[in-house]
C-alpha cells in the first residue's frame, strides 16, 4: 500500500473575459466522491499562474492500483453591473498506483455565461503524488 496525495496546484488565465473586465475573481472547487478542495483567489489576466497547493484528497493505493475522476468547477464573480457569474467544468481521471512518479494533469476550462456565450478561458493543473 502507498499513500497518494492529490492537490489542486494552480490556475492561470489562458483568454480574458472581454473590454470593462478586469482581473478573474475565481472560485475553483474540485471534487471527487466526498473529497473537496475549495479555493477563491483573483487571477491576473495577463496570464500569470497563481499557485494554490490545495490538497482535495490522499489515497490508499494497492497493487492494483486506483482510478480517480476529479470535477472540476470554476466560477468567475462578476459584481455590480457587469453582468452575472461565469461558470465552467471539466472532469479529470488520474490513475494512482504505489510509489508513482508526480503526475500533472493540466485541463483547460472555458468560462460561460447564462447565456452560453464564451467569456474566457482559465487553465487548472492538479498533482498526484506519493504522500
């Protein structure tokens, strides 16, 4: 048996969210079956990645090792008259197995609103790794 540590490394912006915006207020929460990890940071536009080391969770891994789905949300607060929240989600699958070397999982998540119009692109990179 090997514990495997899962985090939710950083996220970065990948396209801004149009003219009048400014920076992303970000709330980034990944979740898999009870395990969460909930973090609000605000994310520069100009594409600076901001690092998070949230644990989500740390697993027991067999012989056989273990397959994990990680879902991954995103919601840009928008305030005042700007408009409403933008809100994305990805799904992530990481295979853990004893004593394996860090594995980055990088997912590129595109930002909606209500209406479904595109409005930026964040980048959101999770870690396995030996405990």
């Amino acid at each position: 048996m090997s514990k495997i540590r899962v985090s939710l490394v950083s996220v970065k912006a990948l396209e801004g969210q149009g003219i009048g915006e400014g920076n992303f207020e970000l709330e980034v929460v990944v979740t898999e079956g009870k395990n969460r990890a909930v973090r609000f940071e605000t994310v520069d536009q100009g594409g600076q990645i901001k690092t998070l080391n949230e644990t989500v969770a740390t697993y027991e891994v067999g012989p056989n090792g273990l397959s994990k789905s990680f879902v991954i949300d995103v919601t840009e607060r928008d305030k005042g008259t700007l408009g409403q929240d933008d809100t994305g989600q990805e799904t992530v699958t990481l295979a853990l197995a004893p004593g394996m070397s860090p594995l980055f999982k990088t997912v590129a998540i595109s930002l909606k609103g209500p209406n479904q119009k595109p409005l930026g692109k964040v980048e959101v990179k999770l870690l396995a790794q030996v405990a």
